[in-house]
C-alpha cells in the first residue's frame, strides 16, 4: 500500500473468512472496535458471517507490504 492509501472500503463477508499478514510498515487497522496499529510479523482474521467491518489504512510516509489470505466457506 502506498503512503496515505487504504486497502478497501470498509467491508465484512457473508462467506469469506479473511487473514492479514503484515511484511513491511505499520498500516493501522480500523474495525467496529475501533484502530489498532500493525507491525511486521503482526496478522489478523475476519470470520465470514460476523458482521465486523474492516479495513487497513496506510498513514505514514513509508510503504505498507502484506499477504492477504481468504478462505470461502461452502
């Protein structure tokens, strides 16, 4: 993700559960929880159905590298 960029519009999944790994930077993670901050080597999941929207955003000046891995359920 480039500087200042946001992964998606905030989104949940019906049948999609959804894992993010963070490789490089410090994105900040918004959910109906409220933001948290990620590191390299930090991840987090989304259950399909639950209803918690999400999204990652890119606030800093450096770029933001992450695998994301999405699993539908039958």
């Amino acid at each position: 993700m480039a500087p200042g960029s946001v992964s998606a519009l905030r989104h949940s999944h019906a049948k999609q559960d959804e894992f993010v790994y963070v490789l490089e930077g410090t994105p900040t993670l918004v959910t109906d929880a409220g933001s948290t901050e990620l590191a390299p080597g930090m991840c987090a999941g989304f259950k399909a159905g639950s209803g918690g929207g999400h999204r990652l955003l890119n606030r800093t000046d450096a770029m933001v590298v992450y695998l994301e891995a999405t699993h539908v359920r039958a």
